[in-house]
C-alpha cells in the first residue's frame, strides 16, 4: 500500500497499525508515507524527479532552465504538491498563465526574482489559493479572474503572452484556460488534475475526464517546446505521440512522476531491513531507527533523483538508437505484443507499417519509448527472477546500491538477509541494464547468442566491471560540455560495450 501524500498519512498509520496487529511480516512498512515515514510535499520529490526531465529536455535545446529565464503555462496551484514544488524549482521561471478548478492566473511579462518569492509565500501559506496572490507583484495586463467568469476582458499583454488573436476582446473563464494550453510558452507544466489535451482523432470522451470537457484542446494546437507531467494523466496517449510528431519535447506520466513511488518503495524497502538491524541488536530500538530514516531522507531522494535523470536519458539515446537501428526496435516491440506485455490497444501503439513510415528519419517517439521502457523493464524483472542471476557473484554485488550511503557504510553486513534482496538485485540490474544499453539489448542478445536473461545480465556485468564502464560513464558526463556531444559519447560507448557483451556470451 502506498499513501505517501500527508493528508492521507493517517490511512498509511491505520494500516501499518492493523499489520502490526495481526504480527504480518512487513511490520509498519505494509504502508508508505505515514507519520513515521517519507513526506513526499516536504522532499518535493515527485516534482523534483519531474524537474530532472525538464531540465534534461531543454538541455536538448541548448537550454540551461536552471541560468536562462523560460516561460510557462501550468495547470495547478501553490497549495498543490506537484505544482507548487514544481514552480519553485527555477528561480528563473516565468509563469505566464496557469488554472485550477476555481481561478485562473495571468502574468504576462513577469519578473522572474518577485514572482518566485510571491510563489514561495503562497507555498508555505496553508490551504492558499491564487486570490492570495498579491495582484501589485502582477505585470500590467494580467490579473486572477474566476473559472466560472462569463466574460474575462483580454487586454494587450494577454494576446502576446498568450498567443490569441487580435480581433479578440473578451474570452469566457473556458475559452481562456484553453488560450492558455495553447499559449506558446517554452513549459507547459502539469501540476494538477485532470486531462487536458487529447489528440485531434480522439473524442472528449476517449480522455475519461468529464469535468474538463470544456476546456481540453487538441495536440495540434499545443504550441509549448516542453511538456512536463508531473501530474498523472494530463494528456492521453494518442495526444503525446501527436505532440511528438510536431517536435515538441516530453516523455509520459509514468516516467515524470516517478519520483514519488519511487521514493515510497525505498521507505518500504529500508524498513524492512531495519527490522532485521533491530532484531540483531544492530539499532538500539523503534526510536533510534525512526531517527535514521529521518537522517536519510536527502540520500534516498537523490536515489530517486537519479533515476528520473537516468531514465529520461534512455529514451533520448533509444530515439537515436531506433533511427539508426528501427526494424530492430520494431522487432522488440512485436515481442512485447507477442508476449502480452504491451496491448496496441490500451497502450495507443501504432501498427508497425505506420511506425515504419513515420519514424524513419526521426526514431521512435518520446511517448512510445517511455511506455516500451516500462514494459520492457517489466518482461525483463519477471524473466531473469526465475534465473540464477540474482544469486550470482555479480548479482549479490549490486545489492548494496539500492540503499543510501549511510546504510551502506554501517550496515552491509546485513543487506543477505534481506527477505526481497533478490526482487531488489533484480530491479536494479534490469533498471541499469536498460538504462544504459537500451530496451532492444537484451532481447537482441538472448536472440543471437541462444542464452536466457539470467547468462546475458551476467555477461553484461563482467564486462562492465572488466571494462571499467561506471568510470568511463562518469568522465563522459564530467568532460561532455553539451548535450549533444555527450549523448554521441555515451552512444558510442554503449554500442562498443554491448559489442563486447555479446562476444562475450
């Protein structure tokens, strides 16, 4: 069970307290983000591991979100989790617009320093709304107007920060929030609830979300460079890949928000083994313990971090990868289908004649790969479970990565006892492997050399570890001054590693 938000802390305690009870196993690990756990708005975790995406993306544009000032359209509120740590994670953003069920904001041309510090005051103001935003922070033609507004006047400042039309003198609270998904803006951000862009095939209906019918608009009208998600379910399926076929840059819920749930399954995970240090007298009690998941906290989220980073990352190289290499990676798709692992249906994937036609030049897109890197590392994690793998030599060695350096330093010892070390080995040896390699290595690898997943992970670690691959990755990252040039770098090693791999196998 995971409620890791703290206004449902108290269901996570009710639920810890009912297995502790009963005597079951997990103790008060049955339930994340209790009292005595992980709060998730305070980490800002899950708009943190978002803002790695984001970052990663405009670094794709030769942009440094963090020193060159951006502008943003965003679905939320300070009050929110996702939205409020989110815009607050640039002291250089512009917010030009942004909604939620009951306002909207405007701020045409904003200074990024005042409206920051305007921001983080309404984040840390309980229960704030944007009517407590100080309209005199607001630059001239912006202003909060209602949701429900029959008739908003558009001023001047509106029509260019928002890209509407001339002829244009009042807009409806709905017309305005759709102007504002389609401003063109560098960010749209999604903090919030709901789904609100849809691809122009799809009906209102398709979307599943009701409530905001009124206001959602097509793809093809989105006029942002980056989409971030760090909501869940801001666009349907079909909607991204139509965004990614107009060059705009974003992954899927799945992989933006990771951050939260990731962060939930180390807390699970970290108890569990705290319960083994205080049965050996390795912590002196409940309290000490508590204590030291609470010292923790920094060094867990930057695990979490790392693997927002790490994986954004993946489908950036597995879109040069598959424009290099498409029937391939066509290929890995039919084995997920085959294997009943990906649905054409459910998960919007196109035929492969479409796929075909339309990615030669361009490689699979942003939203497909980060649904295929999902699945695959799904198919993998139940494939090489049954293996000798995560018993093996290099298996039992990357055990000791999953958790913080603290625990690491003080308590290895005592990581073998852990009742899921071999469900941890591996998540992280699949998590790493298609991180780096790509999702069409191992599928490939067991194809040529006739080897399961367990001999073909093996290999690959040998290798890695012979061939120094960890140190070789970091001076890449260290030396690259660009993006780009770093991404080839990496491109190359991978191929040249894998190469090895196989002749290895």
């Amino acid at each position: 069970m995971v409620a890791a938000d703290k206004g449902t802390a108290h269901l996570s305690d009710t639920a810890n307290g009912v297995s502790n009870q009963y005597g079951f196993w997990l103790g008060d690990a049955f339930a994340s983000g209790g009292s005595v756990g992980y709060d998730h708005k305070k980490v800002g975790i899950t708009a943190r591991g978002a803002w790695e995406c984001v970052k990663h993306h405009f670094a794709n544009l030769g942009i440094d979100c963090q020193k060159e000032p951006f502008t943003v359209a965003a679905i939320g509120d300070m009050a929110g989790d996702v939205f409020g740590n989110g815009m607050l994670m640039s002291r250089v953003t512009k917010l030009v617009a942004a909604f939620n069920h009951a306002h909207i904001f405007i701020d045409p041309t904003p200074d990024a320093s005042v409206s920051f510090a305007e921001r983080d005051r309404l984040f840390k103001l309980p229960r704030s709304s944007w009517r407590d935003y100080n309209v005199a922070l607001i630059s001239k033609g912006g202003g909060i107007f209602d949701r429900g507004a029959k008739s908003i006047p558009i001023t001047p400042e509106m029509r260019t920060a928002l890209g509407i039309e001339a002829s244009v003198a009042a807009l409806s609270g709905e017309e305005l929030i759709r102007a504002i998904l389609r401003a063109p803006v560098d960010l749209l951000y999604n903090g919030g609830i709901g789904t609100y862009v849809k691809a122009s095939s799809e009906e209102h209906q398709d979307a599943g979300d009701r409530a905001n019918d009124r206001v959602r608009v097509d793809a093809r009208e989105v006029r942002a460079r980056v989409v971030s998600e760090g909501g869940n379910l801001g666009l349907t399926q079909k909607g991204r890949l139509e965004l990614a076929r107009q060059g705009v840059l974003l992954n899927t819920d799945a992989i933006d928000n990771s951050g939260g749930v990731d962060m939930s399954d180390h807390e699970v995970n970290i108890k569990i083994l705290m319960s083994i240090l205080l049965k050996a007298g390795a912590l002196a009690n409940v309290e000490a313990r508590n204590k030291l998941l609470a010292e923790m906290t920094d060094q867990v989220a930057d695990l979490c971090l790392a693997d927002n980073d790490n994986q954004t990352l993946a489908i950036t190289l597995d879109v040069m990868r598959s424009k290099a290499a498409l029937d391939e990676h066509l290929d890995c798709i039919d084995a997920l289908v085959a294997s009943q692992y990906l649905s054409p249906q459910d998960d919007s994937v196109p035929a492969r004649a479409v796929l075909s036609r339309d990615c030669a030049d361009t490689g699979l897109p942003r939203p497909l790969l980060s649904v295929l890197l999902g699945e695959t590392k799904r198919y993998l994690f139940e494939a090489v479970l049954p293996t000798t793998f995560p018993d093996s030599p290099e298996g039992a060695s990357l055990l000791a990565s999953y958790f913080p350096q603290r625990l690491q330093k003080e308590y290895a010892q005592h990581f073998a006892a852990h009742p899921l070390k071999r469900e941890i080995v591996g998540t992280v040896a699949v998590n790493h492997i298609v991180n780096t390699a790509g999702i069409g290595f191992v599928h490939g690898a067991m194809k040529a050399s006739g080897k399961d997943a367990g001999e073909v992970f093996a290999a690959f670690y040998r290798v890695s570890n012979a061939e120094g691959a960890a140190k070789a990755r970091a001076a890449i990252h260290a030396e690259a001054k660009d993006a780009a040039s770093r991404q080839a770098k990496l491109l190359a090693f991978e191929a040249a590693l894998g190469a090895k791999v196989l002749k290895a196998l």
